[in-house]
C-alpha cells in the first residue's frame, strides 16, 4: 500500500521503492518517510575507488537518496582516464581521484556530503572502515579486494554456536567489468560466500616464460615484462619495484622502449606498461554504468530491506546482444577469512615476538612482517616506524598478559602472505586459546594448532 499523504521527494522512483511494501521485499521492511529520511541522515557508505566504476557508483549512490558517502583511491587522474571516467575534465589531471570525484558529484547532487581519502586502503585504521554501515568496492585489483574483504570480515564475530553475530556482520557490494563483461556482487560475512570463499572465480594471471622474454619478445607486453621483471633487478639489485610509484613505472616504460626498438616490435606506450605491469583490464564506460546500477540498487535493498538482495553474484555480457545470470554460490564454512578464525593453542608465557615468528612459520598463514590487534588495540605495528618504536617494547611482553589474561579471545593480524607464489597484503582472524603446558620450559615448544573443524564451541 502507498502511504498517499507522505511528502514526495525529488526521486519518484525512490518513493516507489521506500514507501510502500510489496511481494518482493525483506522480512524487517517497514515502508514510510522515517525510512527515507533515516537512509539520508543515518546511512555512511564507503566507495573503494575512484575510476571508472568508483565515478558511477558515486554518482548513482548519491541520486539513489545517500547523503553521507566517503570515497577512498590512491591514484590521480591520467589523460588516458578521461575516455570512460565521466566525471574528470582535462584540467583535473595531475589531482587526486578521489577529491575530483567527490567535488564533482556534490555540485550535481544537492546535499550530498562526500568526503574524499587521497589514500592507499591499507593506510587506514581498521577502525576507519568499521564506521561504515556498507562498502561498495570499485575496484579493478583481486589483491585490493582481497584486502577489503578480510578487513569487513574481521569484523564479524561469532556467538558459541559459531552462528554470526547479526550487528557485527559488514556487508558489502562488489562491482567488477571488463570490456563488455562485468559482475555484481553481494557479500554478508558469515552469510553469503566472501570474497575468498570464489577467489577460484577469477582467472589466474597470464605469465610469460623468462626464457621468452629475455630471448626471443614477440609483442609489446613481452618487452614491458622484460623491463618490469629482468632488466630492472639487473639495474636496481634487491630494491623492490613499486608499481604505484610513477618513477618506477616510468623508468620501466623507458627500458622497454629501448627493448621494442631493439627488436623492432611496435606498441608499447605509458598506458599498455601500466596495464601489463599493473594487470589492469579494459574498461567500457557503458559496461560501467550497467554494473554501477546493480551495485547501488543492491546497496539500497540492503539498508532498506525495500527487496530482497540478490542471491548472490550476477554476471553481465554485453559482448554479443545482452545476457544476465545470476547465480547462487555457496559459502565455504572452513573459510580462513569469512569463518570464526584458526584456533591457536598457545603456552601463557609465549611473548608477542614469539608469536609474530610462529605466524611466518605456520603453514595456513606464511605471514611475514605482521602487525597484531587485540579488539581496539594494537598491539604491535610494523609500520609507520614512529608506531613501531612506539609498540617494540610490546614484543617482549607475554601475549597473555598484553591481551588482559583471558583465557580465549580473537586477534587480527596483517601482514604480507605468499598467495600463488606472490607476496600480497593480508588480515587474518585468529583465535587464540591459551593453555598451559606441563613440564615445557622452552617457549619453542608450546602448541600451534590449527583446527579446522572445531566439535567444542569455544
């Protein structure tokens, strides 16, 4: 039933949605102006990234009746950008996506309040992102959103019956395109599959032999990865290569011009050096507009419960005529990231140092350079150094008694992981049990146990 005397607002559309109820929508919908105005007033969404898909989704957030949106990317505008992402201007390269992004949008959509993170994700507190009622991801990296991922996920707790908690669970919305191919996604840890949970979903890179590059390059993206992987630990020895960093790309872009010219091979240009070195996929403005839109009505059926959500990962090809699916994957219970955590069994006399090496040395994480956080505390960071020298003393602290000697809780820790013979970003859910040990005197001895198919609650 239509509430007739309520106020129409500025979208016809959205009152067709929020004030009046219908066959299709969620179990605690409760249609009327307070749900409208609570959206408005209340609801703080997140966008990670500001490109090609970040610039829709902003855009069709705020018309969709969201009023405190933050938007988060660590690059800036390129000319080459321009093509697809609508809302930059010539005269905007050189700026921070994130801050063009959000300027723009707010002087198009009257009172909407964007604020802007000039910023790698990583850099932020995890209490940054535990602000935020919904993410909506934009983003064209698996290792970016794998890191999202573990980070929403870290959040949620389970009760003794390894069912979630329902206030603790930070639901997500991920969008991804490439060409005039693209999905969307929902995401409710400890509900819907994570991230994780399908990352088998996603091709594996394309690699090319080294015998290949260093020999015999046949095309431009051979040149490129000579540069990129060969020439440039030739030149720099064991300095890392950052590809967020425009002089290193710039540097690999130079070498692989002289590479190309040397075997006469065309094509290699800034922009083809970024996407191979960087993996980024191609881009169609119109494939991000169809994705962008089921993004954000799926933002909106989550907060309103207006419908139901869709069930879970739906795949567009625009490539010949037009084909949707929609598919419904199943959670993997054993997740290490979306499930209640690997269970640790440690000695009380184990000191947080200890701890730190165990997790490089445990099969399941391989995790180097780790940072630890007990709930709001952290109590070790690798990183910025004045952190670092601010929590070394911590290290030779017992881990029991840094986490107020409870008997069992849950840690996060973040670090750097082997995935797929690659090191990438990680956060982990870990729970730790502390359990004495008779007759061990030597802290090298005490019990690191992973139990996957826990019978006892803990």
């Amino acid at each position: 039933m239509v509430l007739m005397d309520a106020p129409q607002s500025k979208s016809r559309d959205l009152d067709k949605l929020l004030l009046r109820s219908g066959n299709l929508v969620g179990p605690g919908f409760f249609p009327g102006t307070d749900l409208r105005d609570d959206i408005r007033e209340y609801v703080r969404v997140l966008v990670v990234g500001a490109g090609g898909l970040g610039c829709e989704l902003l855009k069709d957030l705020a018309l969709s009746g969201f009023r405190n949106l933050d938007v988060i990317d660590m690059d800036r505008i390129e000319v080459t950008n321009l093509n697809r992402q609508f809302l930059f201007r010539l005269e905007d390269v050189g700026k921070p996506k994130a801050e063009v992004a959000a300027k723009r949008v707010m002087e198009r959509v009257s009172g909407v309040e964007i604020k802007p993170h000039f910023s790698r994700i990583e850099d932020k507190e995890l209490d940054f992102y535990n602000d935020f009622n919904i993410i909506a991801l934009g983003l064209d990296s698996i290792e970016a959103r794998r890191y999202i991922n573990g980070v929403a996920c870290g959040f949620l707790e389970y009760d003794e019956d390894d069912n979630p908690r329902s206030e603790t669970i930070k639901p997500m919305v991920d969008g991804g395109t490439e060409g005039f191919k693209g999905h969307a996604r929902v995401i409710v840890p400890g509900v819907t599959p994570c991230f994780e949970c399908t990352i088998w979903l996603f091709p594996p890179q394309v690699k090319f032999p080294l015998c290949t590059l260093a020999e015999t390059p046949r095309n431009a993206a051979h040149c490129i990865e000579y540069a990129h992987l060969i020439k440039w630990h030739e030149v720099h020895g064991g300095k890392s290569f950052d590809p967020d960093e425009p002089e290193h790309m710039k540097w690999v872009y130079d070498e692989a011009i002289k590479r190309a010219e040397l075997f006469g091979i065309p094509g290699v240009t800034y922009s083809l050096t970024q996407g191979v070195v960087k993996n980024i996929i191609p881009a169609i403005a119109s494939t991000n507009a169809i994705i962008s839109a089921a993004c954000a009505l799926e933002t909106l059926k989550i907060v309103s419960g207006c419908s139901k959500t869709l069930a879970n990962y739906l795949t567009y090809n625009g490539g010949e005529g037009l084909h949707t699916k929609v598919t419904e994957f199943e959670r993997d219970k054993e997740c290490l990231v979306c499930g209640p955590g690997i269970l640790i069994e440690l000695d009380t006399s184990i000191t947080l140092q200890k701890f730190i090496d165990m997790l490089e040395e445990h099969p399941k994480l391989l995790l180097s350079n780790a940072s630890v956080k007990h709930g709001k505390d952290s109590l070790y960071m690798q990183a910025p150094p004045v952190l670092e020298e601010m929590h070394r003393p911590n290290l030779s602290k017992p881990l029991y008694d840094l986490m107020g000697r409870v008997e069992k809780d849950t840690v996060h820790v973040f670090g750097t992981a082997l995935k797929n013979e690659e090191k990438q970003s990680s956060l982990t859910k870990l729970r730790v049990v502390f359990k004495e040990v008779d007759g061990v005197a030597d802290m090298d001895t005490a019990i690191l146990r992973v139990n996957s198919k826990r019978k006892t609650p803990l």
